[in-house]
C-alpha cells in the first residue's frame, strides 16, 4: 500500500511519514524544470522577427529569420 501511494500520489499524499519524501519531490520537480528551462533557453535566441514592409502595395509581412546564433555550426555541433 505504501508504495502505491508514494507512487501514483507523492505529491499528496497526506501520512506523516511521507513527508520528508513529499519535500524531496517537489525540489526534484523544481530542479528538473529549472535545469530544462536553462538547457532551452538559447533557443529563444536562434531566431530573429523581421518586419519588412512592400514600398509598392504597402504590405507589411512579418517574417522569421534564423540569427547568427543558430547559423554558426560550431553551436549547431555542441
């Protein structure tokens, strides 16, 4: 029974005996989302929003362009 419980329910699990465990979990949940978050976080940079506007129809488009971050192939290789 207990392990079922600590398995399928760590987070909420409510006996006493549980709890040092509950903690445990919950920094190991905010770990693995705040290493992820770092590891992804140069993606954000590997693309740039230009906006070009057409001088003839006066169109304007909204495009994504790759930066010179996701260009270089030394970042692309690591």
């Amino acid at each position: 029974m207990q392990r079922h419980l600590a398995w399928c329910a760590p987070l909420t699990h409510a006996w006493t005996y549980i709890e040092p465990t509950r903690s445990r979990a919950r920094r190991a949940v905010v770990l693995v989302w705040l290493m992820s978050v770092l590891y992804n976080l140069p993606r954000f940079f590997e693309r740039n929003i230009v906006v070009v506007t057409d001088p003839v129809s006066n169109v304007t488009s909204v495009r994504v362009c790759k930066s010179a971050l996701r260009q270089n192939v030394a970042y692309i290789l690591v």
